[in-house]
C-alpha cells in the first residue's frame, strides 16, 4: 500500500502526479458523499490501476472513457470500433489524457480484442442492438461491465446478460447515472425518504426535446474507413445512406426502440429507484408517426406509455415535435403527492408543496468545472451529467472491490430495458401486456411471449438460442 491507499498492479509504487492526486483526493469525497444505498461500498475502497478496453469509440463511449480516466488510475489498453477514423480520434485523446501516455492498441473485432488483451474492465458505448453480444462475451472473458442503457433491444437479451453476468460473478453498472446525480440523490433523501410528498398517486414522465431525426439522404458508398458491414452485425442490413454515428441510427426501430428506448428508460429508471419499484404489473401504450412522416425514420414521433403498479401509475408521454408542457422541464418527472408536487430533471428538481404556507425546496445542479477545466474544451460533452457519471463510475469501481452490487446493478437495468421495450411492444400488439420474470413470459400471450426475442441476421447467434 502507498499513499492515499493506491497500490500498483506490478506491486511497485504506482507513481502519482500533483493533479492525480488531488483528483483522487476529489474522487475519494465523491464516492463518500453517494447514498449508504450504493454499496457497502465505501468502506475499504482502494482505487488501483485497471487494465480497460473500450467497444464503441464514439459520443458516449468516449465520454465514460474519458470520465473513468479523470477518477481513477486506469491504462486504457484497447479501443473498438468499425469507424478507422473515429478510433484514431479516440486513440489520440486516450494517449494524451492516461498517465503512461501509451497509445491504445485498436481493433475492428470485439472478439479478438477480448482474446487478445486481459482486461479487468470493459466500457461499452455502442449502439443498442450490439450491447448483449459485447456484454456477455466481455464477462464470459473474465471483465466487469460498465455498459450503457439500455441494456438490450429485446426482452430475451437483457436475461442472457442477467444471467451471465451471475454465472461469472463480475458487476455490472448500467450507465442510468439519474441513480449517482447529486441533486436527484438530494431530492430523493429530503423530499420522497421524508415523506414531504405524502401519499403518493400518481407519476409523469416525458420527453419533448425534437431528436428524432427526420431527413431523407440518398444512397451513397461506404467509406473505405468505415465497415458497415461490422457496424450492422446482428441487426437488419439497411442501404447504406451516411454514416449512422450520433441521432441517425437511433431513429431506426432496427438498432434500438426510439424515443422510449432511448430517453423513457432514463426516467422510468429514476421513477423506480425514488420509489423502491420493481417490475410494472401490466403495460401498455399507444401512439406512431402522426406528424413527422417525411423522413426516413420508422420510431414513433407521439407515444404515450402506462406502466401500472399496485397504488398508482407511472405514466409516460413524449413529442419530437411542439413546445414542452413545462419549459423548465422539457425531460423529466414529476411524483404527485397529497401534499406536494416533486419535479426532477437532469438539470434542477422541485418541491412545490399543496400547502401554500409550507416552504418550497429547489435543488440546482452540481457542476465541476473547476476541478476538471478539460471539461470545457471536451466535444459534445453533457457537463451537467459528467459529475453524475464520475460519481457512478466510482460507485463501480467501489462494487468491483467490494464484491458487491452496483447502484445500477445489471438487473435493475434489465427491469427498466425491459419494460420499455414491452411498452413498444404493447404498442405495436395493440393490447396492454403482464410479464412475468420468473416465468419470462408474457401470462396468457403466447404471440407476445415469442416477440420477446427478435431474429438476428445472420451468422449472428442470438444469446437466448432459437
């Protein structure tokens, strides 16, 4: 053991500079201000080098990437990607922000790179419809996970990752970092824990930003640096019309399951860990593409969700198109109450109390610019979420040396995937649906129970077998 409690891997001194140090310092009082919730996890929490490879060397992938580094003395051996040229990116920037200022190794094949290097660490940002091949073939190759949501494209994927992520004993953190936002965490502990909301009845969510991509490009070639071919994998094989990167592939049913997908289980997620929820006992949905018809896009661009549970509904509703219902709050939820309103977002919450002689509570999001001023000059950086992923990212870290779960441990994600993909499915069925998971099936809907599984192109091989 050295200083600050950090030990080499080789058993040396692991040499630390003044800003290392002070980072850990920084990382070390993050990790003690998470809930007693996320792990026994602070207790005996000994940061150490980790060798890391990342699958998805794009937006996000790099974001947790670059998050990992800023908190904990990691070698980022290995990067992977389809796209030549967004892996030279990415190897330039990992060479310049790791302590060894090695050059990442890069690979095309996830597969190869899991055979060829010995990671204890393997983040995964690629698109949705990769994340149950990668996931499970990292932790059958001996890693801890930290995999971004949601965790699957279909039902029978998110218990094949469920399942081996036991089999092998290795965690599992799904990048819901709603769970490790410092105000939500605040808003959770004085407004719901306290009980200032009363008897709870009912619960919105929504999404009304206009991210749906609605364009209509033509046909092109493939770039020579680009494998489409790879990029695809399991997943239907569309004309290639651009490069599928950022908000295009995500307006596709094929690699993913839209705006519910992609934005409900963000919230849904928050919904059921402020209020201690599992599995809904029933969904159902409705909506489609009623005003943005022009593009290419099949997602829906209206699209209301019921997620029922024993005392009150958690309804959700989301518009690519038109203004918010609340301007403050475009992404949100809002937990109703008998004596109070709690509004949440990514970037503020409050308690409006039905008592107009009570005190209403606003809490403001926590940024950290001055302790990680690399921030500011980051590409397409989200800096109201970068402390929430530090913060997560130690609560992982804290779980791999602790042996225990993570805050978002892989079966809460599977929960919050699955349900918004049976809420599509409700949808595309025209009925509402009851899953049972320990059954894992759909009561008294066989049609419904064999869509749990989508088909895979192949030679891909579906983790749930035939």
């Amino acid at each position: 053991m050295y200083p600050n409690g950090l030990a080499s891997r080789s058993g040396g001194p692991f040499t630390l500079s003044r800003r290392r140090f002070l980072r850990t310092l920084s990382a070390s009082a993050a990790l003690a201000s998470l809930p007693a919730w996320s792990a026994g996890t602070q207790e005996g929490f000994n940061p150490k080098p980790r060798r890391v490879g990342l699958i998805g060397a794009g937006w996000y992938g790099k974001s947790d990437l670059w998050r990992l580094i800023q908190v904990a003395p990691v070698e980022v051996v290995s990067l992977c990607d389809p796209d030549q040229r967004m892996l030279a990116g990415a190897v330039q920037i990992a060479q310049q922000r790791q302590e060894s200022k090695k050059a990442p190794r890069t690979y095309l094949d996830y597969r190869e790179m899991l055979k060829q290097e010995q990671l204890d660490i393997v983040l995964i940002g690629s698109p949705d419809h990769w994340h149950a091949l990668q996931a499970i073939a990292a932790l059958e190759a001996g890693a801890h996970v930290y995999l971004q949501k949601p965790i699957s494209v279909d039902v029978r994927e998110g218990e094949a990752i469920l399942d081996a992520a036991r089999k092998h004993q290795r965690v599992v953190q799904i990048g819901t970092q709603r769970k490790s936002t410092p105000h939500l965490i605040d808003a959770k502990r004085q407004i719901v824990d306290a009980g200032l909301l009363g008897t709870i009845g009912h619960v919105e969510m929504c999404c009304y930003f206009h991210m749906r991509a609605n364009d209509n490009p033509p046909l092109q070639s493939v770039p020579d640096f680009f494998d489409y071919e790879w990029w695809t994998g399991p997943a239907p094989l569309r004309p290639y019309d651009g490069l599928p990167h950022l908000r295009w592939w995500r307006t596709f049913m094929e690699y993913g399951n839209g705006i519910v997908g992609d934005m409900c289980v963000h919230m849904l997620d928050t919904a059921r860990w402020m209020l201690g929820l599992g599995w809904p006992k029933r969904v159902s949905s409705s909506g489609g593409i009623y005003v943005q018809k022009v593009g290419k896009s099949n997602i829906s661009d209206t699209q209301s969700a019921i997620f029922e549970y024993d005392h009150y509904n958690l309804v959700w509703q989301h518009r690519t198109w038109g203004p918010p219902v609340d301007p403050d709050y475009p992404w949100a939820l809002f937990i109703y109450g008998d004596k109070g309103t709690l509004k949440a977002s990514t970037m503020r919450a409050d308690f409006i109390p039905n008592d107009r002689a009570a005190k209403a509570i606003h809490f403001e999001c926590l940024y950290e610019r001055e302790q990680y001023p690399e921030d500011l000059t980051e590409d397409a950086i989200e800096l109201n979420a970068a402390p929430a992923t530090r913060r997560h990212l130690l609560d992982f870290l804290a779980a791999i040396d602790q042996r225990s779960r993570p805050i978002a441990d892989v079966e809460d994600g599977h929960i919050s995937t699955a349900s918004c993909i049976l809420a599509n499915l409700a949808m595309d069925l025209g009925r509402s649906l009851a899953y049972d998971p320990k059954q894992r099936r759909v009561i008294g809907d066989p049609e419904a129970t064999s869509r749990l599984r989508r088909p895979y192109r192949a030679p891909w091989q579906h983790p749930a077998g035939s």
